[in-house]
C-alpha cells in the first residue's frame, strides 16, 4: 500500500507531539541518531490518520496525493473527469470558480459526491435490510478502514462493503453514465489515496484541497470570475454527508429511529471505542455504528486546510441541509429511493476486502522489567509517574514501548529529571576534585621550586669546593717552596760550621712546618675528591628528583587545566 505520509528528519526535534497523538502505538518510531532524537513512522503500521500532520509544529510531517500528476496530465491532454467532495462548501470559498478554471483546463465532466453519498445511504440501509446483520461499522472513511485491516481486522465480519461516497459516485459515472475518462476526486482527505488504489482503477487522482490551492497559489493560476456547477441530477441530503454524523442524519431521516444508531468521531476517542468494540456482547452492539477518523468529519479531513471554525462549518453544513428539503415533501425521497432500486444493482457498489495484518512487535515480562531499570524507575511511584510528555499515556506504556524498540529511555522527562540531577551531583563534585586539585597543583609547584633551589645550592656548593681546591694546590706550592727554602738553609748553616747551628735549628723547624703542611694539605684534597664525589652523586640524585617533580607538576598542571574546561562546560550546558 501507498506511503501517505512523509517525514523531514532534518527538521525533527524529537518533542514527541506525533507519537502522542497517534492512535496506533507502533507507527511511530523514536531512535537516536547522532546524539537526537528523531521519530520515523512505520509506514506498514501507519494508517494515514493525519493527526501528526496537525500535531507537528516543526515542518517535519506532510503528505502526497496526485496533485502535480493531475495537473501534468491535463496539459498533456489526457481525457479527465472529476468529481467534488461535498466538504468544498466550508473548505474552498471560491469552489465554484475553482470548476470553471479546471474545465477551462480541459477536465470535461464534474459530478458532485453528494450524489455518491445518497447512493452509499442507500446501500447501507438496503444491505442492512437484507443481510439483517447483527451490527454494521460504516466504512466511508478509509482510515477507518485502514486500522480495521491493519489492526483490527476481527472487526472486518461487521466493515460494512457498500462502497464511500466517492466511490459510489466514481461506480455511477463508469457504470450509469458510460464516462470513460480519467476520474480525479477533488477531496479533503488523504488517506483516499489508499482507497483508491484497493478498489482498483476506477479514480486515477486524489486531488486534495490543500495541494489544489497551493498548486494554484504556486502557479499563479488566475480564477475565472464565473462561476460552474455539476453535470448531473440534482442531490439530497448526501450534501451533508461529511459532516459528522453524517450518514447516521441521512439513515434516520430515511427510516426514522427504526434502527439503533451510534456514533463516534476523532482520533482521541474512536480507535478505542473500535477496539470496544471488538470485545463488547453482540447484544450490546448498535445496528449501524457511525464512525469517521477526523473530530469534525471530513469537513475538517486530513487534506483541508482547516481555517474555517466549528462554527462557520455548521453554518455552510446547516445551509445545505435546508436546501436539500426545500420546497421537496417525504414523497420526492421516497421516490429516489425507488429510482435507485430500480436504475441500480446493490452488488455494484459493494466491495471486498483484503486483510494485510501488521506485525506487533512481541515483549514479554523481562523486557519490561529491563526497560523500567534503563528508566531508573524501581519503585512503584516512579513507575507510575504518568506526565505523558514522552507520547505515552503511562510510565508502564512507555516501557512496553522501549521494550518494543519503538522508543527510547531518553524520551522519559522524568528519567531526563534525574540525570540532571545527577549531572549536578557530578558538577559539585567535579568542582570538589577541582578545588583539592588546584590545591596539590600549588603544593607541587612550591616543591618543584624547592628542587629547583636545591640544585641550585648544591651548585653552588661545588663552586665553592672548586675554589678550595685552588686554595689548597696554592698552599701546597707555598709549602714546597719553603721546603727548598729550608734545605737550602740548611746547607748553608753546615758551611757556616759552629755560627751556623742557631740558623740551622731554624731551618729543620720550618721544613718540619712545611712537611706537617704537605701532610695536611694531601688529607683535605683527599677529603675534598671524596666530598666533590660525594656531592656529584647528591647532586645527580637531586637532578633526578627535581625531573620527576617537573614532570608530576606538568601533569598535575594539565590534569588542572582540563577540570576547568569540564567544570566551564558543564556550566554552560
């Protein structure tokens, strides 16, 4: 079946307001990609309702119907009939000017589906007569349609098979009037495009409203200032068929209140009463129940522009009413339905339906339970939050939903609370470990200085031994000196024989001196090349130290400046 509906992913925030209103669990779909959130539609789940397209505020959802084909083919002479929607009245003020520009065009003949929709009054009411079932779903509505096929389809034994409105009308014009054209509806829904194309080839465009006007708009197609009608008998009370309740006015107004008649409308509400429905006592049931997808019937469809009010609708709908009885007595309807019986065979406008079930994604306990745990929900209050922000009506729906893989544990706004909150901890926490870093980053920096005077010193040090080595080696030649000099005193005392002995005693002194000088002089450079070694060894191993605590400063200065940028970026976020 066709794709109706489309999505602009780039344009998706992930807000969620599709999926809330969908009234088909699975059809949309929520995944993470690239860091958001974005919702796909499941196009073998998707029904075609319309409700995201109103829901979306974002540009994201829009539809295709055969508009621009329609078009391209009647420039290209291609033979096209078409047939209105009675919702034109309250969608389209210039709808009658809007028939002239298209036969201008080239389309040839223009039926009114109001006519169709007496048709499929009286296809109801006969099959009903006949068949005397228990309980019949009215079918006009091809959403409803699609859900029953789809989703429900152990309701298909009561899915009324007389033909919508439209399809009566296209039934009429091929079999009755012998017009072999092309057929276009001009219509105010989407999902007819499906309609269409399960009954085969009876209309080749679905011609929304909303896509006619833009196509004009975009095109600059000037109306013509006069104005067409129909090219058929006149209408009765089908005018107000797309009203809602529409069907149930037109059975009643024909029979009366002989039959027990229900009725329901909207995507909030009718999907549950089908699946009611479903499980409710044949007893309980209605004779016709009247159903329509669209809060205010097909006058406000998926394909209208819905810029008229609920009131302005009521008025147009109100109008035509009292123009479908004026001046006509209950005789002038009686005799309709007589032309019918005898013009029309019932089976004509019957069809057949085809089931194409869609897979519901199984779960079971366990994956529930895995899915509350990724939602942080482990207490009953939690797990019965209930806010509906992610698009579920219950904390439990949702967990079903992400054990379906059809949504994700971020769409949770309570699960998001959390995580900020956690989050926060974390901030003050990282701004803790912040604090006691910049502190051991201060202290390292003191001890690197530290090191760094050390070195220094020791540096220092070993100058000052270096100069004491000079100081000694002076002393040592000082000494040696002495030492000759004494020697040569003591020769010259023994030349001096007896005058010589006092200058003799002398000389021994200070060569004793001056060897007692020598001596020492050895010991403290031995002292000192022990303590130069020893001070090379201090001094490498404080080298050594001082690297490694430049190094763990290095870190502890990186391992700072990226706490900063985290603490700074959690605080922009």
């Amino acid at each position: 079946m066709r794709n109706l509906i489309t999505s602009d992913h780039e344009k998706c925030v992930g807000c969620n307001r599709c999926i809330r209103v969908c009234p088909v669990s699975e059809a949309n779909v929520a995944q993470m990609e690239d860091g958001h959130d974005k919702i796909h539609i499941d196009d073998n789940k998707c029904i075609a309702c319309g409700a995201c397209l109103e829901a979306c505020q974002h540009g994201v959802r829009d539809f295709v119907d055969d508009t621009a084909r329609f078009f391209e083919d009647l420039s290209h002479g291609k033979p096209i009939s078409l047939f209105f929607a009675p919702a034109s009245r309250s969608n389209l003020e210039n709808w009658k000017r809007i028939l002239t520009l298209l036969r201008d065009m080239g389309v040839r003949k223009v039926y009114d589906v109001s006519l169709g929709a007496d048709i499929c009054t009286w296809a109801n009411i006969r099959y009903i007569q006949q068949k005397k079932t228990a309980s019949v779903i009215t079918q006009p509505c091809p959403v409803i349609v699609n859900y029953i096929l789809r989703h429900r389809p152990e309701l298909l034994p009561y899915l009324s098979p007389a033909q919508s409105p439209m399809l009566c009308t296209a039934i009429y014009m091929r079999k009755y009037q012998g017009i072999t054209d092309r057929l276009a509806a001009l219509s105010p829904c989407v999902a007819k495009s499906n309609e269409f194309e399960d009954t085969g080839d009876l209309v080749s465009y679905n011609v929304t409203f909303i896509k006619l006007e833009e196509y004009i708009r975009e095109h600059r197609l000037v109306l013509p200032e006069k104005e067409s009608g129909y090219d058929h008998i006149d209408s009765a009370l089908g005018s107000i068929f797309s009203m809602p309740g529409g069907l149930k006015e037109n059975v009643e107004f024909m029979l009366g209140k002989e039959l027990r008649i229900d009725k329901s409308e909207g995507q909030n509400v009718v999907y549950r009463k089908l699946d009611a429905f479903a499980k409710e006592p044949v007893d309980n049931l209605p004779a016709l129940f009247d159903v329509l997808n669209c809060p205010e019937g097909c006058n406000q469809g998926t394909g209208c522009r819905h810029n008229s009010s609920f009131f302005a609708i009521n008025k147009a709908m109100d109008a035509a009413r009292h123009n479908a009885v004026k001046e006509r007595d209950r005789e002038y309807f009686e005799e309709m339905y007589r032309t019918f019986d005898k013009t029309l065979r019932l089976s004509d406008f019957l069809r057949r339906y085809y089931t194409r079930p869609a897979r519901s994604i199984h779960y079971n306990d366990d994956a529930v339970e895995d899915a509350f745990r990724q939602l942080g929900k482990m207490d009953d209050l939690s797990r019965n939050f209930d806010c509906g922000a992610c698009g579920s009506d219950t904390c439990r729906s949702m967990a079903i939903k992400i054990a379906r893989k059809i949504n994700i544990p971020e769409n949770c706004i309570h699960k998001a609370h959390a995580d900020l909150q956690d989050k926060v901890a974390q901030v003050l926490n990282w701004q803790h470990n912040a604090d006691s870093i910049l502190t051991l980053h201060k202290d390292s920096a003191r001890i690197k200085d530290f090191a760094d005077r050390i070195v220094k010193d020791l540096a220092n040090v070993k100058t000052t031994i270096g100069t004491y080595e000079t100081m000694t080696k002076d002393i040592n030649k000082i000494a040696s000196n002495i030492h000759m000099i004494s020697l040569n005193a003591s020769i010259e005392a023994a030349r001096a024989g007896i005058y010589g002995k006092p200058f003799s005693v002398v000389a021994e002194a200070i060569r004793s001196l001056a060897s007692e000088t020598q001596k020492t002089i050895m010991n403290i450079t031995s002292t000192s090349v022990e303590t130069k070694k020893a001070m090379d060894g201090i001094t490498e191993m404080v080298v050594a130290i001082g690297n490694d605590i430049t190094k763990s400063h290095d870190n502890i200065s990186k391992l700072t400046s990226t706490t900063m940028e985290m603490l700074e970026t959690d605080k922009t976020e």
